[in-house]
C-alpha cells in the first residue's frame, strides 16, 4: 500500500495517512482495549486534601464553618481552594421570586471549593456554598494549588477525573429531568430509591433522605419538594411515618403510573 493513504494491507492493519500501523483490526496481536487503559490509572480517581504532600498541606489553614453558614457565595472572588476535612455543604442558587436551588452535595470524599472555576480559568465562584452540617476546611491560596496541579501529571488527572465525573453525572441527570415539572422529578426520585434499596426482607422501603438531599438529587427547589410530597401524600402514591416516606409495592406501582416521562 502507499503511503499517505488508509487502508487495511496484508495481516489486516490499518495506517495512518503517514503510512504507519495503527491497529490491528482481525486475528493476533490485538491492541490494549479502552477498559485495559482505564485499569492503568483506576487508582487515580479522587482528589481531596489527603492527596497533597506534606509540603503542599502545611500552606493551609484550617478554617470551622458551622450548620447553615456560607462557606463562600457566588460571584466571589477566586482567592483559595476549599478542602473538606469533615462535614458537607450544598451548592446553592437563590432566585428573584426566594427560591433556593440546591444542586450539588460536597464532603471530604470529593469535598474541594473552587476547583471547577480554578481549572475552568473563571474568576469567581459558580455557587454558595451553605453548610448543611459544620463544616471544618483546609483553606489554601488558589494559586498554590493549581501549580502543584499543573506540575504534577498524576494529580492533573486526578483532577480531570473528578471534574470529568462531576459533569458526566450532572448531563446525565440534566437529560432524565430536562422535560419533567417539579412532583415528576420528586416520583422518578423515590422510584430510583425504591430500586436502590428494595431487600430481600420485605417489599418496603424508608427514605431517609432529607428535602434538601432530594432536592439537589433532582435539581429543585426545597420547597417545591415539600409541595410535591404533599401532593403524592394526598394522591396515595406514598406515605409517612416518623416524618419519613415510606414506599411500599402498591405505592410504586402508583408511582411508576403517576410518572410523566
């Protein structure tokens, strides 16, 4: 075959325009599929302040939040990173009309503030942060962080994975919800929790999920979630006790018909 051209020659190979080999598509000699190249790095998946070196952890300073107060608001500056030692917090977004939106859940497993503007190259923080327990945090100049990132491959991809994760979920869930109102996103909700905890002791399920648990899952507002409970209550597709959900066959069968999809 000439070179300069793709095609498949002899033992199935395929070449680049230059003329070199690139895969072979039948028989022996297989390359390392996309999975295998995956395993070389799956150790490399989280991010958090455990991950920096001692040098790098000694330039924080350890900062206490408590319960339902603002780590930082959006349109903040960019000054430090936020690393989660204990505690979580949820990001949040208030409306004109006093809605709050909680989209987001951080903690210490994935718990950094201001890494998705840092490596995004955006100059102020996308949302508040509000604590939804205390919150204790490693507080670091944002300028320190990003260069040890820079300078470090396997921290940039540790990076890049958290990151790439964190959309990969949202778009996810951006698609499920896109065309669904506020009651349908809280049913597709206790449907998937239903599934997710259905045991083999019995057909019924509690939700321990708090409302605003639920609504940063789905993308509303706490009180819209409060509203759509209310109405399900009243339409028999769920009930309470202890001031918790419960689900049992009949009500997701209910569910599963009341979803608009």
């Amino acid at each position: 075959m000439a070179r300069g051209l793709i095609g498949v020659f002899g033992g199935h190979m395929i070449y680049d325009l230059a003329g070199a080999p690139l895969i072979h598509v039948f028989g022996k000699g297989k390359p390392m599929g996309i999975q295998e190249k995956w395993k070389k790095y799956e150790e490399e998946t989280a991010f958090n302040f455990s991950f920096l070196p001692e040098e790098i952890k000694k330039k924080g300073r350890e900062q206490t939040f408590r319960q339902k107060q603002y780590i930082v608001y959006r349109g903040d500056s960019i000054q430090y990173i936020y690393f989660i030692k204990s505690g979580s917090a949820l990001g949040t977004r208030s409306y004109a009309d006093g809605n709050e939106y909680n989209y987001f859940l951080v903690d210490s497993r994935n718990g950094s503030i201001g890494l998705l503007e840092l490596f995004a190259r955006k100059s102020e923080y996308i949302a508040s942060l509000l604590c939804r327990t205390e919150v204790t945090v490693i507080r670091m100049d944002a300028g320190i962080v990003y260069d040890y990132v820079m300078e470090h491959a396997e921290m940039l991809r540790r990076c890049i994975t958290l990151i790439a994760q964190d959309l990969y979920q949202r778009s996810a869930n951006d698609g499920k919800f896109y065309y669904l109102d506020g009651i349908n996103r809280v049913r597709h909700y206790f449907v998937d929790y239903y599934n997710g905890h259905l045991n083999g002791k019995g057909k019924k399920v509690t939700v321990y999920a708090e409302y605003r648990d639920i609504a940063a899952n789905v993308g509303i507002s706490i009180r819209t979630v409060g509203r759509s409970i209310r109405k399900l209550k009243d339409n028999g597709e769920i009930q309470s006790k202890d001031k918790k959900v419960v689900i049992d066959e009949e009500h997701y069968r209910k569910l599963l018909a009341g979803l608009s999809l």
